[in-house]
C-alpha cells in the first residue's frame, strides 16, 4: 500500500508517514487529513513512498486526501524547504503557517458567502467591463453583469434568482474589484487616463529590465524619492503581462496598498489583478490565494505573507520599498520576504526588482560590487518638481514650545498662506510621551513589558505600545501621592493640541495607530489630503513614506535627535532613510518643497548627507564603519533568542546552548544578553549572537547547532533561531 509522507503543523523537523491507499504521485504537495495523537489534522503530501521506516502494524492510516483544489507546485515545494533549512523551523510549520486558514483546517474548500447581508453594486472598474469581452457560453456571466448594469444595486435574493451559479461568479468578481459592497473611492479621471511619457531616466531603467526579462537577475532600482519608480514597475509588468506572465509585487504596509492598487487598476483595468494584504479576513484571502494558484490572476500585490503565494505562471517580482524592516518577519518564522522572494526569482529564472529611494545597505553594497545590477533615477519625474531643501533649526538657539520652535511657527503660516500643506513628522522610535511624577520621578509602567506606558491625551488612557495593555490615568502618583503629574515628552497628540492653539482656523489632522485601525479608515484620510480638506497633518512613521501627495509643500520634523545616538548598529541607517523618505513627501509636483528639522547637532554629518541629499556619501561613511567594527553586510549574523517567565532560566538555558557549540575559526558566538526590551507580554528575554564571515560555514553550524539544542531539556524555555536579524 502506498504511503504518504507529510508535513505537519507541529515543531519537529521530520515527515510523519501514514498508509494511503488510493495515494499516487499526483497528490503531492495536496492536504491530507490525518490522525496526530488523539486528534485530527491537516498537512500537505510532500512525497509517495512505497517503504517507511515505521513497523507497518503501527502504521496509521490517513482519513483522507483532498483534491478539490489543485496541489501546490513543485516550485513552492521548493521554496519552503529552503526557507525551512535557511531559517532553521521547521519544515510543517513554515508550509501550514503560510497558507491561507481555510486550508489550514480539516474541510474541503468552500466558499462561503460573504455577500449574505449586503446589497452590491459595481465599481468604476466594473463598469467598463465590456460585455462582448465575456464568452457568449457564459450565460450566467453576462447575465449578471446585465442585471448589474441596469440596476444600481443587486440585493442577495435578486443575485440568487439570476442563477445558484451566480455567487461563485460574485467572488471572483469582488475579488478583481468589479463589484463591492459600497462604492470603494473612485478614481478621477485625469488619473487613469494619463499615461506620462517616460523621462530618460525611466525610460533607459525599462529598456535595461525588459531586455532580459527571460533570465534571472536582481535589479537594485536606486531612484531618488519622486523620481517615478511606480511608472517603471507599471511598465515592465506590462512587458510582463505581454508574454502572458504573472507579476508578484510586495509592497511593505497594509497603508499603502490601497493606493497602489488604485494606480495599477486603473493602469491595468482589463486585468485581473488581487490584493493578498493582511487586512483580509480568511474568505477574501483564500479567493485571491486560488485565482493566483489558477494562473487567472496575473497581478498579485501584496505583503510579506505573499512571496508565499502558488504562482504557476510567475515572470517577474518586483519589492517596492525594498529596504522596508516590515519585509522580515519578527516572531514564529522570522523570515525576510525580500529574500525568499529573491530566492524565488533565481529557482524560476525571472528578473526581480528591488525598488527604493534609499535601499537597505545590503542591497547597496551588492549593487556596488555588482552582484546585483545597479540603475539609478537621479531626478524626479515631474517635469519641475525639485528635491526639496533641507535646513535645520537649531533648537539650543530657537528654544521650543511643545516642540515646535517660532521659525517652524512661521514656515507653517507662510504655507498655509499660500494653500499649501504641511506635514509634521514626528519620530516616535524609542520617544513617545510618558506619564511622570515631578516630584519622585515615578513613571507608569507597563505590568507585562518592561516598558513605559504612552500617554493619549484624548481619551485619557495609558497604553502599552508593545502589547496593548491600557489602564486609566491615576488622580494622584501612586508612589508619593503626589498631584502634579503630567504627560512628558511630544506625543502626536500634544502637537496637534498646541497647532490648534496656534492656528485655529487650520484644517489639522493627526493620524496615528488609533486613526487608521478601522476598516477603510486610510482610504477615506487618503481621500481627505488628496482632496485638499487638510491643512497640516500630523503624524508618524505612517506617513513617511511612499505617499504622493501632490499639494504638499512644507514638512517639519521634530525628534529626529533621538536616534543619532543609539547603540543600535543600524540606527543611524533607519533614520537617514526615514529623513530622507519623509522629506521626499515635500514637492513632488509643481510646487517648491521644503524641509526643516529642529535639531540640536545641526552639524551632524548625517545631517549634512541629509541636505546634501547625498545617499551614497552617507552609506559609504556606514559602511566604511561596518566594515571596520565588523558588522554586516561584511559578516552574517544569527542570534538564539530565547524566553521564559524568569530571565534566570533563560540565560542558563542560553549558556548552555552556547556550551554545546563547537567553536571553529570561522564562527564567534558572543555571551548571552538580555534584550533591549526584557520584559515582553510577561514572558522575560534574551539572545546570543553567532557570527562569520562566511554564510555557508553559518548555516553549517546552525544547523548541527539546533538540532543539539533541541535535545536540551530545559522547559519553559522558547527558543528560537533569528537569521540575519535585523533587531535586537
Ligand atoms: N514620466 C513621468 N512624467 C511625469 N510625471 C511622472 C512621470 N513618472 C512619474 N510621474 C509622477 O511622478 C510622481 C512621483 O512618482 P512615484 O510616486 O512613482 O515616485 P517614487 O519614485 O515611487 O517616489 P517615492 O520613493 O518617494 O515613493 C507621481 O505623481 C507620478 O505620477
Ligand atoms: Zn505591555
């Protein structure tokens, strides 16, 4: 009889065998329901054997196989066993944690009704679907779009008379964007009927990619911030499309993908194209994950989780925002979706693109050395449109009240003069506003994390940023009893008080996590900028980058001091990127922008980068440094993080790990340290670094290395092994 060899949602590295018997070669990469101990549960075949090494009395026997949906290709077969073998987990949980939920349980596949409760109507895009498009023998199709057209709005019962057929219709539909719920923001005209003529720049970018879009090679799309790196993604996929391939593009936050989407529907309105961003609920995401599975979906957008998607078809891949920290993964499975995905581009032979106005160091250093191929947008593409001018204030010369300064004051009211917007920028890493006793220096708290609490003033709540906790503000401090305690530090919302206080009349919006939480929140503010119903925003790393937002002339920065000083290794990095991305918002059209940064080391060289809007200068004095203290990209690092609810316990059980590795030569395995934040969720942290110049020789070591920590008997204790990581 033969037997199936399958990979299990469970933390150990083997195949579990079971009897199958109507199994053949076919069923690969399918979902079998099995017995696991006591329960039931679902894995994928990964092989057909005729012999195991179990005794075949206690074979069990699988309950059954599921072939209503195709198997998943060999391909991604492949991509999982190297992403297994390269970050270490195994093999079970990296293939069921990356499929959508409704595979993950014991049914077969079936769509439910989503649409149940809500009238529905089409889309702009709907509407231009033409009819005569649709094959006469889909009557039930066209029958619907019929119905459709005539009707504003179609309720469940009318759709369920027009045919039992028409609600599979519907969801694939909803998924191409040709009919909602309510009318999703419609775009106007002007922005999907024109289609610019290339700069040089783009245009030299397009030819050199699609000139080789039949082999594998890793473009480093270096281009300055506006510089119009979306019209050369746009137009290479459209070389793609051509030859009748898929295009995966990973963007880096849920915020920015209804904005892309917008662009690319309306670029590519014929096209079926779906959306695998994280805010989908489970129906929505296995729709889009199946019609990318049958090759019918020819774009496919989305975050991380996606580099993960079925592609049978796929040509091209392109990573907007390459050098995004959102790209790697940072619990369970800490994976880097921009390397998979370049991974995935080699196995299939295709080009991937790498795009970003300030690419991670990594990627720079590979493009210098040519490993990748360099191409670079020194100008931005409206005709017009300048880099904006930087300058600083100094704060120890300019004092600021509830951080802004008076030359900021008046910039703000010369731009509101001339009806344009302003962005305010507030640098939140490791800054937001506490609660603190002035007279015993007590400070709130959070039980679970060794954090502090942050103060939102609005609703009068403390909340932990790291795990959610919220609790109300206390009369008095709880420590001396004191009733003098207030809010320390700038938080959004503290600024936004005080512009209020300074310009009433202004349209002020502060966006933050609390404003953009609920479903279509972004796409509504999006729509209020856009439209010109804001004056000054005010906001965080959420509005540093990506946005066009057209009418934007003047962004102040407030707390960029704070990360110059980190001991964090990559925080000079992130806040130059971070600088240079929101200072690319000012004056991306026609309209001069500018930039001031309220700054205490006006003479900082990263500052001076910053003005000069030299990348390349700053990068090679980073990496200058990097090499000499022997940081990456010169060597490759991977920590064992481990956590207990004792701290104790883990740095035994880390030194332990750490006594079981055999040094050689080329790998330093440094001492055990607590994390930077010890305390997480209750559960105490910390790490030990392992590093060589060589990727092969640590990989070689890990591997032997986690197999010998698995038999270390330590409970309570989880661990986990970080590759290439990026936080500490
Ligand atoms: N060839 C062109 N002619 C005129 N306008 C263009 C051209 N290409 C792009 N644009 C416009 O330039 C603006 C900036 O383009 P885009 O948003 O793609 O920049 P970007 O390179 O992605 O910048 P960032 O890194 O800041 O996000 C957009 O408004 C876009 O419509
Ligand atoms: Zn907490």
């Amino acid at each position: 009889m033969p037997i199936i060899r399958v990979a299990i949602n469970v933390p150990v590295g083997t195949l579990f065998d079971y009897q199958a018997e109507d199994a053949n070669v076919l069923d690969i990469g399918l979902r079998v329901c099995v017995p696991f101990g006591k329960k039931k549960i679902t894995g994928i075949i990964m092989a057909i054997s005729m012999e195991t090494q179990i005794p075949i009395e206690k074979l069990k026997s699988a309950y059954g196989i599921f072939r209503e949906i195709n198997p998943l290709p060999p391909a991604l077969l492949n991509l999982f066993h190297f992403c297994s073998q390269y970050y270490h987990h195994p093999l079970g949980m990296v293939i069921l944690n990356s499929l959508p939920a409704m595979l993950r349980n014991n049914k077969p596949v079936k769509l439910k009704e989503w649409w149940a409760q809500h009238p529905l109507g089409l889309t702009d895009l709907g509407r231009q679907v033409d009819i005569a498009n649709i094959p006469a023998r889909n009557r039930v199709a066209r029958r619907l779009l019929t119905e459709f057209q005539n009707a504003t709005n179609l309720t469940v019962q009318q759709i369920k008379q027009i045919s039992p057929r028409a609600s599979k219709l519907l969801i694939e539909w909803k998924q191409l964007g040709w009919v909602a719920e309510k009318p999703i923001i419609q775009t106007t005209p002007s922005e999907t009927a024109i289609i610019p003529t290339l700069t040089a720049e783009q245009e030299s970018a397009v030819t050199t990619v699609t000139a080789r879009l039949e082999q594998f090679n890793t473009w480093l799309l270096h281009g300055v911030t506006g510089s119009g790196k979306t019209e050369v993604y746009l137009r290479i996929i459209e070389s793609a499309l051509s030859r009748g391939k898929q295009t995966l593009v990973l963007i880096p936050e849920i915020n920015l993908t209804p904005q892309l989407e917008a662009v690319f529907r309306a670029r590519f309105c014929t096209i079926p194209l779906v959306n695998l961003h994280s805010g989908l609920n489970d129906t929505e995401r296995l729709t889009g994950w199946l019609q990318a599975q049958r090759g019918e979906a020819k774009i496919i957008l989305g975050t991380r989780l996606a580099v993960f998607t079925p592609l049978p078809e796929l040509g091209l891949i392109i990573v907007d925002e390459e050098h995004d920290s959102s790209f790697k993964q940072q619990d369970g499975l800490r994976y880097s979706a921009r390397d998979l995905a370049i991974f995935r581009a080699r196995e299939t032979n295709i080009p991937i693109v790498l795009g970003s106005a300030t690419p991670s160091l990594e990627s720079y250093f590979n493009a210098i050395n040519g490993r990748y191929q360099y191409i670079r947008l020194a100008s931005r593409a409206v005709k017009n449109a300048r880099l904006p001018m930087i300058q600083y204030i100094d704060t120890r010369i300019h004092k600021s009240q509830d951080g802004l300064s008076v030359p900021l004051l008046k910039a703000i009211e010369k731009c509101l003069a001339e009806q344009r917007q302003t962005l305010i920028f507030i640098n939140r890493r490791g800054y937001a506003p506490v609660l603190l006793c002035k007279s015993c220096a007590w400070s709130a708290l959070c039980q679970r994390c060794s954090s502090r609490l942050v103060v939102h003033l609005r609703d009068k709540k403390l909340r932990c940023h790291h795990c959610g906790h919220e609790e109300n503000f206390p009369r008095a401090c709880p420590q001396c009893g004191n009733q003098d305690i207030a809010p320390f530090g700038q938080g959004t919302q503290r600024v936004e008080e005080s512009l209020i206080a300074h310009f009433p009349s202004a349209r002020i919006l502060r966006i933050d996590r609390d404003s953009t939480r609920r479903k279509n929140a972004w796409q509504e503010i999006l729509h209020t900028i856009h439209t010109h119903q804001v004056d000054i925003l005010i906001g965080t790393q959420l509005l540093a980058k990506g946005h066009d937002f057209q009418n934007l002339s003047l962004v102040g920065i407030l707390n960029a001091d704070t990360s110059l000083y980190s001991t964090d290794f990559r925080a000079s990095e992130r806040l130059f990127s971070q600088l240079m991305q929101v200072s690319g918002r000012a004056g991306r059209a026609n309209a001069a922008g500018h930039v001031l940064i309220q700054t205490e080391f006006p003479d900082h060289p990263l500052y001076y980068s910053l003005q000069q809007h030299d990348y390349d200068v700053l990068a090679q004095t980073l990496l200058t440094e990097r090499k000499m203290a022997g940081f990456p990209p010169y060597v490759y690092q991977a920590l064992l993080r481990a956590e207990a609810h004792d701290i104790k316990i883990v740095l035994n059980f880390l030194k332990q790990a750490a006594h079981l590795a055999k040094p050689t030569q080329a790998i330093q395995i440094f001492d055990p340290v607590p994390a930077q934040l010890v305390r997480l969720k209750g559960m105490e942290r910390a790490y030990l670094l392992i590093q060589s110049s060589s990727r092969k020789q640590l990989q070689a070591f890990l591997t032997e290395w986690s197999v010998q920590i698995s038999t270390l008997a330590i409970r309570k204790v989880r661990w986990v092994v970080d590759v290439d990581p990026i936080e500490f």
